[in-house]
C-alpha cells in the first residue's frame, strides 16, 4: 500500500473524509435493545456495577439475591482463596451469559476499579468494618454481611465513615425488611402495645471467650490461599488449615463473642428498631440462668434468652408492653397478646430469613441516595449493645455505658475492651 502523503494531497484527504461522513450519517445504526431497555431488559444506564469480596457460603447467597435483580450488573469477585474465585466467576459468567466477571486477589485492585459502583463484603467478620472503611474511602457504596464491627471503637467509627464519605450501606440484617418482624417492630415502636416494658433477643449462645492459635502447617502459595491478607487487621500467627472456614479471630477488644454478637446481632438490631434505633442500654448485668438482662435510659428492659420461646423458628424475639404482646421468628409467623393488634391487617408469611427484598432495598437507595433499613446509625449502635453485653459476659460482672461517650463508666478494665490492636497496614 502506498503511503498517504504520496497518493493524495489534503484536498483530496478532505473531500474522501467527507464522503465517508455523509455515508456514515445517512446509513441506520443498529443498537442492541438491550441498551435502551426493551424487551425487558435494563438499559446500562441504569445498571449498578458490583463487585463481591471474600464470597464464601454465605456471600455465594447474597451472590444469587444480587443476580436476580435484572439492574445489577456483576463484574469482578475478589477472594484470597483462588478455587472460591474460579468457583464465583462460574456462576457469575453462567448467569449473564459472558465472560466478563474479572477475579482478583488484592481486594484494593478491585476498590480501584472506576467502574465498579458498589461491593458485597462477605469476608469473615475480622475484616468487615476495616474492608467497609477502605470501599467507602473508595468512594463504592456497599452491602456488608455481620457482625459488621469487631469492637465498640469500630461501630463508632464505621457510623462516622459512612456519614463523612457519604456513602450508601446496609448492614446484612436482612430481617428488617421481612413483613411479620416489620410490623412486630411497629407495634412496639408506635406505642399499639402500651409503654414498652422489654424487649427479648434470643443471643444462639452466651460465651464470651478469646481466640488462640493451632500447630503452625505449611503456608500454601499465596495464588491459592493468600494467608496474610485472610489474617488482615488481625494479629499473625501461622497458618493451619481449620482456621480458614468460620474463625473469626478477635472480635471485641479481644472476644470471639459467641452467640450474642454472632447470630443474636439479628435478634438484637430488632430489638434496638422496636426501640426506635434509640442509643443502646446504659446497663449491662452478668449472665443469671441463661439470661443477660440490660436496661435502656428510659427503664426498658433489653433480656438476652436462651430458652422460654414460643417455637415460631430461628432468631426469635418478643416485645412487651403495658398493655400487649408480640413474638416473632423466621417461620415467617406472629403471636399476639391480641388479635386486635392487626386492626384487620394480612401481614405477609415469609419462612425462613431471605435476603433478597434487603438486597433490593439497598439497591433502591444506591440509585436515591436515601438511607437503606440497615444503615450504619442503626447498625453501629445494635453492634455496641452487643459488644456491651459481650463485655459483661467476659468480665462476668455488672458493666455501665455513658452512651453519649459510648464509653464504659469508672471501668478501666472494661473500657481496654471497647477497642483492639490492629496489624498494619490495615488501621482504620
């Protein structure tokens, strides 16, 4: 082929140009409907980019409630565990027809990505509120399992984050947005069940112990299992394979914190919204028969249980008034004191504890930027009731929380737990 300068003069190259233009305009352009919207498709502009972070059993769930939206759009998983990413790009790909989910290692490689608009954070809870920090620093909005904190200083600062960066978060108790624990908690919030009396979390166990270490085992390649970046904020110690699947290392100031924050942070965060998402309680009593009764600044009682239930399934909690009654659990089912609480309403059965209307919900207020059922201000301050009681439970004593400082009251010993060393780099 013959160079340009030598078979054409500028004139030339400007008249061809012009041609090409005119036949370009007067040619039809064919978009796929997909990318204005039909056939029931949602066009790009209207899609949310997510990425997911540390998706395991429980972030594989939350995987399938983000797919199912037809607005989201999946691009990248990142994990340390290079089988879940392989895995979570199968179902990625299958699911959107291509194969574009990317899988990446370095959790910041995905924060950095310009065109992601949001993250699942489902790693273990060790690193939830240190990975929630960096994405909102990040400027992503993000959907994070829990406990979401590890200690009371860290719901403080997760809360305070969310409001400086202005970011969209929604805490992964999805049992905010089920019709009977909703309508539960409005007849305790409105006042349809009298003065509120107490409040009942059902904590799934009431231990408050430290964690340790196992016999050190060869370290796989980090391409495989990446060991140091799974131990994140939490202090080193060598790799043993049991510690990969449920160990969450330190959670408050040291406390693994059994039940009471683990699966009773549901229970708890419920109660805190039949409250009002008021402050958390000011007392905190050591366990007495199977029960930790704390006491809110207006007299309310919030009691943690272990048994004494109506059988209405997992994660049960009950709410007592002067002058009425309601329980609550994940068989989707209500007991009232009074049929007459309904006021000839059908509250919606839903078994079990789906999470897909709170992943919807969340990705509603990406696009309003309205605040989501599970926002930080209420999450950070059902975490700090457990925390709290995870502390009485420790010290197996009677424990007092100024909630204005949100610090333990005359208790050294106490407040050295509302907070924990991190290992660099990963300081909040």
């Amino acid at each position: 082929m013959a160079h340009l300068g030598k078979t054409r003069n500028r004139r030339n190259f400007l008249k061809a140009s012009a041609s090409t233009a005119a036949a370009a305009v007067a040619l039809p352009t064919i978009i796929p409907s997909s990318a204005i919207g039909r056939d029931g498709a949602t066009p790009p502009s209207e899609r949310i980019v997510v990425g997911g972070i540390g998706i395991g059993n429980r972030g594989t769930y939350d995987l399938g409630c983000f797919l199912e939206q037809s607005d989201v759009q999946f691009a990248a998983v990142c994990d340390i565990k290079e089988q879940r990413r392989l895995a979570v790009k199968k179902i990625v790909d299958d699911k959107q027809g291509n194969q574009n989910c990317a899988m990446i290692r370095d959790f910041r490689e995905l924060l950095d990505r310009s065109d992601i608009d949001a993250v699942l954070i489902a790693t273990g809870p060790n690193w939830h509120c240190t990975m929630a920090v960096a994405a909102a620093h990040a400027g992503k909005d993000m959907y994070c399992e829990k406990p979401c904190t590890k200690n009371i200083i860290q719901s403080l600062a997760l809360a305070d984050t969310m409001r400086r960066t202005a970011r969209i978060f929604q805490a992964g108790t999805q049992r905010r947005n089920l019709p009977h624990f909703a309508f539960a908690c409005y007849l305790a919030r409105t006042g349809k069940l009298g003065k509120l009396k107490k409040v009942y979390a059902h904590p799934a166990g009431m231990q408050a112990v430290t964690s340790g270490w196992l016999p050190a085992e060869p370290a796989p390649d980090p391409e495989v299992i990446d060991w140091d970046t799974y131990l994140g904020p939490a202090a080193w110690r060598p790799f043993n394979p049991q510690l990969l699947n449920g160990f969450h290392f330190e959670k408050g100031g040291g406390l693994v914190g059994g039940g009471v924050l683990e699966w009773g942070s549901h229970c708890v965060d419920l109660c805190q919204w039949a409250m009002g998402d008021c402050p958390p309680p000011i007392q905190y009593n050591a366990k007495k028969d199977d029960e930790l009764v704390s006491t809110y600044a207006n007299g309310t009682e919030l009691i943690f249980r272990e048994k004494g239930w109506i059988p209405l399934g997992s994660c049960p909690v009950r709410f007592e008034g002067e002058t009425g009654w309601v329980e609550a659990g994940d068989s989707g089912k209500m007991v009232l004191s009074s049929p007459e609480l309904l006021a000839g309403r059908t509250v919606e059965e839903v078994d079990g504890y789906p999470a897909t209307f709170h992943v919807r919900d969340f990705l509603d207020c990406v696009k309003t930027r309205s605040q989501p059922k599970g926002n930080p201000e209420a999450a950070a301050r059902a975490h700090i009731a457990c925390h709290a009681a995870n502390v009485a439970l420790f010290l197996d004593r009677q424990v007092n929380l100024d909630t204005d400082k949100m610090e333990f009251i005359d208790d050294v010993e106490a407040n050295r737990l509302r907070s924990e060393a991190l290992r660099e780099p990963y300081r909040i």
